[in-house]
C-alpha cells in the first residue's frame, strides 16, 4: 500500500492548483468589472513636465499593417547619459505598447545636443472598426518618470481588415484540408486502434463503457474508484469548466465581440494551434507499442495541460506586477513562469500517480508529454490572437513556424521530465512517487527558463544576448535537451521488449511444467 505522505502531497498539490484556478478567475473578473481609464488611472498617475511636448501630424490613420507606426516630434529639455526617453501608447484597456526613442543611437554623444525627437509610436490592431488610443512621452531620469501630455490618435481598420480577409480566407482553406486530409484519418485510426487494444485491469469491466458512463460500476476500493472518477466524462466536465474560463479568457483578450474580423481570427487560431500538439501526443501514444495507454487517460490528461494555463494565468499576472513595480518585468517570463507553470502542469501527474496505469518511466514521460501538450495548445492560441494575419502573413506564419513547428514539442519535454521522475519512482516502489513533483519541476522549469531567456538576454545584452541565445541555448536546451528526450523513451520501449523476450523462456518453462503436472 503506498504510504499515507504520497495522498497528502497530492491533495497539498491540489489545493495550490485550485488556489491558482480561483486567483486567475478573481483578477480576471476584475478586468471585466473594474476595466481601467488609461488617461484617468495610469497617465494622471505620473507626474506631468510641461517641457515634454509631444506632437504628431497624424491624428486619424487608415493603417494596413500591425502594428502600424505613428511618427511623433518630442521635444524635450537636454539629456543625461542616464536618462531614458519613450513613448508609452494607450488603448481602450489600458497600456498596449511602448517604443524606446532612443534605442536608434549607439551612444551619448549622438544625441547628447538634441532636445527634440523623432519617434515611432507602434498602434496594434484593437479588433474594432475604429479604435481610440492615447500616446504619451516619458522621460525617465533616475528611476524618476515624468510625461506629456497625451495625443489622441483615432484608427480606422477598415483596409487593415479587407487585407485578413483574403488571407483569412486562404487560411481557412489550408485548415479544412489538414483537418480533412490528416486529423479526421488519425483520430479515426487511433479510435479503431483503440478498440482493439486490451489492458490490464484492477477489477473486472474496468475499461468497459458501462464503467465509462458510471466509473465507480465494479470498482471495490476507495482508490479504485478514485481512479475511475479522474479518467472519467465527469472529471473532464470538471477540467472541462476551468477550459471555458480559459476559452473566455481568449476571448476577452481577442475582444472577438467587436468585430467579425476578431471572431474569425479567434476562430481560426484555435483550430491551428490544435493541430501539431495533437499529432504529438497521437504519434507518441502509438510509439509505445507494447502497453498503449487507455485513451480516456490521455483525454484527461490533455485537459489537465489546458486547466494548468488557467492555474498560471494569476499567478504569473500577479507576479508579473509586482516584477513591474520594482522595474524588473523583463525578468517575469525568466524567473517566475517557468517554475509556476511546470508545477501547475506535474500536479496532474501527482494526481494520476497511484493509478496502476503509472507504472513505469516511459508511462510518466509519455503522461508529462500530453499535459504539456495541452498546455502548448492554449498558449499557442493565444500567441496567435495576439497576431492577426492582416497585412503581415509572413509575419503570422513565422509566427507559427517558429511555436508550432521548431519548438512544437518543448513543453511536452519540460513535463515530461517530471513524468519520467515520477515514473522512476514508481518502478523503485517507492512510497510517494507524487514527491517527485519536487525534483522534476525544478529541472524542467530549468529547461524552460533557458527557453525563455531570449528576451531577458537581449534586454541585458542587446545583439549579443540574441546571439547567445540563438547559437548557444537554443541547440543546447532546446534541441539538445528534445533529443536527449526523445532517445530515452525509445531506449525505455525497447528495455521493454528486451525484457519481454528474457521472460517469454520462463513463461514456456512453467507452461511445460504445469502440462507435466497436470499429466501425473
């Protein structure tokens, strides 16, 4: 009997991950109730230097492209080496952009005699027909901000949306194709493979449709039914309320409400973004061909890895202010997501750990790979919402080369890890497997701030932080770490076939010797 610590954990677990689920639904109300006054809250906020004058020649713009960018003159007192100059761009809801005016320069004494500026404000497409948005100059001396005041700059998207249009149209074709062509022949290869499949059971009609439809029918121990409940109809409805509360989410930052342009791309983003995270967890599934998992474990799964964005939302929200705040926010993506997100999506592995489908390392790699798959699905989605076709469709498709195809597999990676510690644990029989949370969490949340450090290297190091990153962590952790995975859970199956063949002479012995027995 496993020891009384591993249920305590996970229910420990379980209380941080609904901790995580109410705080993410609380400050999402919040943006729904309270909303914010850009101009009224955040502008009035700062102290107002009536030498910065901001002007601009553009107050209505018919844009095509986002973001677009607005020429502004600022016109500032002389500069300190110290001092930092930007525009702060305003929407509806708050802080949209900003863009460093100074970032052009290589050094003080290129500008040091200038007191007026030319600078870009980037205003991104708002997923309305008409948008309003605030432009403020700030200047920053010693950690000290003062501003202009604001110039109102009214969008108007019209040619903006005719171009998504004629791609969203050529993109919808590409999509019913591949779910036409390649999902709907997979999902029904791996249904009809699945119905043949036989596993081993802890009591009898365990895998049976009637015990999907009423999951505690034969189950005998508390466990057992436990068991039969999270791989059930009515634990995915559970998953399956936090989901839509992700899915509003989307939606509220998509504002698909406003237009038809915004609920396409809503649409449209969702389906892409679902395509290669499940081929993946398809193709691994059918990768282990000696003991293939029952599918409703994976559906499970799959859902707990889009519940875990719902988990991190607040978390990462609320840090991210506080990150803010000090002037360390760059750092937020780097410190704080990687561990909060590893350990939302590993509590499912907590939770699934005294099934006895959980048996060994390739079981929890394969396990943590869906999850983080499903978790991969959800910020996809959101990547993509963020960046409407429009104008810029090479921009969108690189957009999803880069998340759906290069780095396709790393959350599945970073999850997996904790799965096949877990996993470990378990084949080592030992007491509370669920603790191996502690260990591999860490360890993926390790490969995954590697992953996120672009953006912290680069506001450090500029060009060589990019460079540090791309030709150095990029192969390292990324495809380094992806091959060292992936060859371990082939190694793992072919262990298991190994084994298998040592035992299949035991098994023949004890065939012969019982038909010796039975002829006496």
């Amino acid at each position: 009997m496993l020891n009384l610590a591993n249920r305590v954990f996970i229910a420990f677990v379980l209380l941080i991950a609904i901790f995580g689920i109410f705080l993410s639904i609380f400050l999402l109300g919040l943006d729904f109730v309270v909303g914010s006054d850009p101009v009224s809250d955040e502008i009035a906020a700062l102290e107002h230097n009536p030498d910065i004058v901001l002007s601009s020649s553009e107050s209505s713009i018919t844009p095509e492209e986002s973001p677009y960018a607005v020429n502004m003159t600022i016109t500032v007192p002389p500069l300190a080496e110290t001092d930092l100059l930007s525009l702060r761009v305003y929407g509806e809801n708050g802080q949209v952009a900003e863009q460093d005016c100074l970032e052009d320069f290589e050094n003080y004494d290129d500008y040091s005699s200038l007191t007026e500026f030319s600078c870009a404000a980037p205003i991104p497409y708002a997923y309305s027909e008409t948008h309003n948005y605030q432009v403020i100059a700030v200047l920053d001396k010693e950690g000290s901000e003062s501003v202009s005041e604001p110039v109102a700059v009214t969008a108007q998207w019209t040619n903006y949306e005719d171009v998504f249009w004629g791609f969203a149209f050529l993109i919808g074709l590409v999509v019913f194709g591949v779910y036409l062509v390649l999902i709907l022949p997979v999902t029904i290869f791996v249904f009809f493979t699945a119905l043949k499949m036989k596993h081993k059971t802890a009591y009898e009609g365990e895998y049976s449709l009637l015990n999907l439809i009423s999951p505690f029918n034969g189950a005998k121990t508390l466990l057992q039914r436990f068991n039969s409940f999270i791989i059930s109809p009515y634990f995915w409805a559970i998953e399956g309320i936090g989901v839509f509360l992700i899915l509003v989410y989307l939606a509220f930052t998509a504002e698909i409400w406003s237009s038809g342009t915004a609920f396409v791309a809503f649409i449209l983003s969702g389906l892409v973004a679902f395509i290669v995270p499940y081929l993946w967890c398809a193709t691994l599934w059918y990768g282990e061909y000696k003991e293939r998992e029952p599918i409703r474990v994976i559906v499970t799964l799959f859902l707990w890895g889009m519940l875990a964005a719902l988990m991190a939302i607040g978390i990462n929200s609320l840090t991210g202010v506080v990150f803010g705040l000090v002037g360390i926010g760059f750092l937020g993506s780097f410190l704080v997501a990687p561990p909060v997100e590893e350990f939302c999506k590993g509590s499912g592995l907590c939770l699934l750990s005294e099934h006895h489908e959980f048996n060994s390392i390739e079981d929890g790699i394969l396990f943590g790979f869906v999850i983080g798959m499903g978790f991969s699905f959800v910020e996809n989605w959101l990547y993509f919402i963020q960046t409407p076709m429009g104008a810029d469709i090479w921009g969108w498709v690189l957009l999803f080369f880069t998340r759906c195809v290069l780095f396709s597999a790393n959350h599945g990676f970073y999850t997996a890890i904790t799965g096949g510690i877990i996993g470990w644990l378990i084949e080592k029989k030992f007491p509370a497997p669920a603790l191996g949370l502690l260990i591999g969490a860490p360890i993926g949340a390790f490969f995954h701030a590697m992953h996120n450090s672009g953006e912290t290297l680069m506001a450090l190091l500029g060009v060589g932080g990019a460079l540090a990153y791309c030709c150095i962590l990029v192969p390292v952790f990324d495809y380094g770490g992806l091959i060292v995975f992936f060859g371990i859970f082939v190694w793992m199956l072919m262990r298991k076939k190994k084994d298998e063949k040592a035992r299949e002479p035991q098994a023949k012995g004890s065939a012969k010797a019982g038909r010796k027995i039975k002829a006496k």
